[in-house]
C-alpha cells in the first residue's frame, strides 16, 4: 500500500483504534477495548473479562482441547441450565479432566541430585600481569 491508500489507511487505523471509536464499540456491542483509554466504569462485566485476560494462556491445538471444551460446556450447563452449585461442578470436572487427560495434572518435582565436580589435579595459579604489561609467575604462599 502506498501513498494515498498508505494515508487513508493510516487515519483509519487511527480512528478506529482510538479512544472515542473504541468508546463507541463498547457502548453499541460491549465489545472490549483495545484502547487502554476508554472507560469502562459503567461496564463492569468488560472490565472483569479484560481483568481475567491479562492472565490468560493461548490454548494451542493439542489433543485435550475438544475434550476441555466439552467438558466445559457441560459444566456450564450444569450451573446455568440445571441450577448445580459450581462449587459442587468445578471440583468433579477438573477430576474429570484429570482422569481423562492425566497430562494436565500438576506434576510433583522430583529434582535429581545435583553432581558437584571436584578437581582431581590442584589448579594452576595464573600469571600476574604487570603495569607494563609483562607477566611473572603468580607468588607463591
């Protein structure tokens, strides 16, 4: 993209990144921010989400991920649909995800001891080096 394109896309990133477009988003579809500048006082739902994202991990394409989604939704309907307390549903489905995925259950360090070397022949000391630059053997105790 190069000159006018260049600029007009360049005032539309702008805009559209900026405080009162991202403002807009957020009133008309509760969408998050981008702009770290936009008020979110009167939202508090998006605040918790972009809260929670801070620490959120990318879930990369492995084996488990159908099986964690499914389970998901699961507890989800558990809790919102047949009214079950999460405190009873969280706890059985990461048993659950445990049985069936054991990969994913925190593993207990079992360090193995660390080898210290211990020389076999007595280091050699190194020369000292003059203000002149010339070097003599270190001196001895």
């Amino acid at each position: 993209v190069e000159g006018e394109q260049q600029r007009l896309a360049l005032r539309f990133l702008e805009y559209a990144a900026g405080a009162e477009a991202q403002s807009r988003l957020l009133a008309s579809l509760a969408l998050p921010p981008a702009n770290s500048t936009v008020a979110l006082d009167n939202y508090p739902l998006v605040r918790t989400i972009l809260g929670q994202a801070q620490n959120a991990q990318v879930l990369r394409n492995e084996r488990g991920l159908l099986t964690i989604i499914a389970m998901g939704d699961l507890a989800f309907g558990r809790v919102l649909v047949d009214g079950d307390a999460p405190e009873e549903v969280i706890p059985e489905l990461l048993a659950e995800l445990v049985q069936q995925l054991p990969e994913l259950a925190t593993p207990t360090p079992t360090p193995a001891p660390i080898q210290t070397i211990t020389p076999t022949t007595p280091a050699t000391p190194l020369p000292e080096i003059a203000p002149d630059g010339t070097t003599s053997p270190a001196a001895e105790n």
